[in-house]
C-alpha cells in the first residue's frame, strides 16, 4: 500500500511534468511556425520580385548575345579594313623607301665623286712636312740652337737656316713642332675613305733617325699615331655603312732589311720573297706571307702588328735606330648588298729606315753596307714617286724591293703621302737639309738661288766614300 501510494505519488508528479514539457512544445511550436511562417512570407516577397528580374536579365544576355555576334562581324570587317590599310602603307613605304634609297645611293656615289675630286684637288701624291719640337734634354747640349722655322701665315712653308742664310722650301703642308698627332691625321684622314671606297693608299713616314717617324705612326698608347688612328677611322666607316655594304678586312706586317723580305706577324720572322700571282691577273703576291683578318677595331687591337720584331741596331745617332723599312698593310674587300659590286683598297702605312750620311751615324762593315741599301731604296722611292707626278711613261718600280712591292699602290689611280720629318736643331741641319731637298724632288720647287734642273744625284758606292750621293761627297 506504501508502494502503490509512493507509485501514485510519482505518476502524478510525472503527469504534472508532461503537462508542462506539452505546454512548452506548444509554446516552442508556435514560435517556430511563426518564424517559419515569417521565413516564408520574405521569400514569397524575394519570389515575387525575381521574374521581373529574371526577365530583365534574360533581356540583357539575348541583347548581350546579339552584340557578341554583331561583334566578330564587326571585328573581322575592321581587322580586314585594317590589313588593307597596312598594306596600303607598306606599299607607299616601299616605294617611299625605294625613292630614298636611290637618291642615297645617288648622294653617296655623288659623296665619293666629290670626295675624290677633292683629293685629286690636293693632289694624289702629296709631301707633308712635320717639325720634330726640341725636347729638354737636348737644350743643354752644343749646337742645340733652332734653325727651322714655319711660317704662322703660311702652312706650306718653313725656312732653314744653313750657313748664315735662310733657305726656303715649299710643300704640300707645313706642320709646326707643336702640332698634334690629331693635326697631322686629319690631313690624312681623307684617304682612310679614299681605301673604303676602293682606292690603293700609301703613306709614309720618311725622314732621320730620331726625328720622329715612328712616333708620328705609332704613337703611344695615350697619344696613338697614323696607323692606330686610321685603323679607328676605317671601322667607323665600316659601320656606318653596314646597312649598305659588308666588308672585309686583312692585314699583314712586313719589312724590308738589305733589300730582304721578311714576315713580322710570324714568330721566326720568315724570308720571303715577291712573285707574280699564278692566277694569270699579273698582280705581285708574297707566297709564305701571313695575313689575319679583323673583325673590329677591338680585334685589331689584340693583333700584336707592333714592330717588336724589326731590326735595330745602335748608331751614333740613335740608340734604337731602325735598319729597315717597316710595312704595315691593310686590304679591305667590300661588297655592295644590293647590287653586289665589289670593291678592293690597301692602306699601307710605311714606316721608313732612317736616313742620314754615313760619317755622321758612324756607320761601318755591316752598319755601312745597311746605310746604303737604305739609300739606295729611298732614291729608288724618291725616283718612282717623281716619276708618277711627272707622269712618265716608264715607273721604275723594279730598282728596289720597297717599290716593288708597293706597285700596285703607287701606280695610276692610288694616292701617296709622304710624311717627311725634320728636326729643328742646327746639330741636324745637314740631315735637315737633304731630307728637305728629298720632299722636294716629289713636290714643288725651292725657291732660291740652286739650278733645280741638275741631275738627280745618284748613291755613290766608291769604297774610299763614306758620303750617299754625289751632292753630299761635293759637301
């Protein structure tokens, strides 16, 4: 009875207990129908406003689809329309371009007729004269007093002072002693174009040993000369030019000691000899000799085509004097890339052996024998050249090796300039004085009192005469 009463007691509790979790499930029921019911009504309302949306943007993509479809016409049509216009205008370029082309074809052939015109105008074979400026050391030595002077008005000429009168030579072009190595390059610049455009070239360095040759060649490094200077000028053509024409360029060292030929790119200075081409043109060639082709200026520059390898021997007016005349030969080979023409230039650059009398270098046995087959060749040089002015018919390019290598660059249509070097000391007035009368025998006249009609002297080889001509054993 306890049991059934406590059981009672529970069910009726639990009663009261699931009335109330019944209220609460209504109560929590209700609140979610109404959310739900509230959910449902915002999305009845968000429906209700989608179809008009809907529409619009089914408006949109058939109107958005049309315009893709309208657009690839259109773009085809202006991408047509635009070939069309391109072409057009390449057309008109080219010949635009064709036009242009030939007046600057027509330019630079007129450039090259005037630039030639120009240089036959100074002359195809031209002296230069340069002054060689006293240096300190020799200011405190005897018989160091200056006896040339140029004249500031008038740059072919200078004066040299020779017992007690002035004697007065005209050249081509006078230099005096404070010229720059740019000074003296710009008057042989001209014929660097002159070897592009396919001319043979030749220029010298002729004078006595010390006066300056190898200086006003070679240079320094800080100050270079002709050769290192025309060397720049020749690439800078080139590459203006590279859109026109390609070139070629070889060059090979040489010198002639006693009349012998020898390779100074080659490390045992090789003897060679000069022939006549096989190849049936009747052109001279050296078989042996060792030609480098350059691509740049750069590339030249690694070229050992110093003169490292050239005989030098000690005289009384030298220490270092050279015994041979060193060649320095540049061959361009250009090719026209529209009409493919062809042209072919050289540019020697000669650094001559010094020349002075026998009893003043103290030369003897060897030495002696050396002194005279460099005279011998700078007559033979000094007779060719006169002979090209003058215009003979007979050249006598064969009297020495020094001509006769260079034949083909100092015959009809080449160009030549001689640089001749003079010192300014009266010490070296005798030396002044025949490489003067030497530059004259290839230029113009002195003027003065000497018969410029006598004879050439020629070398005198009498064993009892220490002297080189005939003039100089009258002195």
């Amino acid at each position: 009875s306890t049991l059934r009463e406590e059981l009672l007691k529970e069910i009726g509790h639990l009663e009261e207990r699931k009335e109330e979790a019944v209220k609460a499930a209504a109560n929590c029921s209700a609140e979610h129908f109404q959310n739900l019911f509230l959910f449902l009504e915002g999305l009845q309302k968000r429906l209700t406003a989608l179809p008009p949306t809907l529409r619009s943007m089914k408006t949109d993509y058939a109107s958005l689809r049309s315009q893709v479809r309208n657009f690839s016409d259109f773009y085809g049509a202006a991408i047509n329309d635009a070939k069309r216009q391109i072409s057009a205008a390449i057309n008109e370029m080219s010949e635009a371009n064709k036009d242009l082309l030939e007046k600057y074809r027509k330019e630079v052939a007129l450039r090259r007729k005037y630039h030639e015109q120009l240089v036959e105008l100074k002359g195809n074979i031209r002296v230069l004269c340069r002054v060689k400026p006293v240096l300190k050391e020799d200011q405190h030595e005897e018989g160091q007093s200056v006896v040339v002077t140029t004249d500031p008005n008038n740059e072919s000429s200078l004066s040299v002072m020779s017992k007690g009168k002035d004697r007065i030579f005209e050249l081509d072009k006078v230099f005096h002693p404070q010229a720059t190595q740019e000074e003296v390059f710009q008057e042989i610049e001209p014929l660097v174009t002159s070897c592009i455009d396919g001319y043979h070239v030749c220029i010298f360095a002729y004078g006595q040993t010390g006066s300056g040759k190898t200086y006003t060649m070679e240079g320094s490094v800080e100050n270079p000369g002709i050769n290192q200077r025309a060397l720049k000028q020749l690439f800078n053509v080139i590459e203006e030019r590279k859109d026109m024409w390609t070139y070629t360029v070889t060059v090979s060292s040489v010198e002639i000691y006693n009349e012998v030929l020898r390779d100074l790119l080659s490390k045992d200075g090789e003897k060679l000899d000069i022939k006549i081409n096989p190849d049936g043109t009747g052109q001279l060639h050296v078989p042996g000799l060792r030609v480098i082709e350059v691509k740049s200026f750069q590339h030249i520059k690694k070229v050992d085509i110093s003169r490292r390898n050239r005989i030098t021997f000690g005289t009384q007016m030298n220490q270092h004097s050279s015994r041979s005349h060193a060649l320095l030969c540049i061959t361009v080979e250009g090719t026209d890339l529209a009409s493919g023409s062809k042209t072919t230039g050289k540019l020697n650059l000669v650094d001559l052996a010094g020349s002075e009398r026998v009893w003043k270098s103290g030369a003897e046995g060897e030495r002696l024998k050396e002194a005279q087959n460099i005279n011998r060749s700078l007559l033979s040089l000094g007779d060719v050249i006169q002979a090209l002015r003058a215009r003979q018919t007979h050249i006598p390019f064969r009297n020495s090796r020094l001509t006769y290598l260079l034949q083909d660059s100092l015959g009809k249509g080449s160009k030549t300039v001689m640089v001749v070097q003079v010192s300014a000391l009266e010490s070296n007035v005798g030396e002044t004085l025949c490489s003067l009368k030497f530059a004259q025998r290839v230029c113009k006249v002195e003027l003065g009192p000497e018969d410029m009609n006598a004879p050439i002297p020629k070398v005198c080889v009498a064993p009892q005469c220490h002297s080189l001509t005939e003039v100089r054993c009258v002195e």
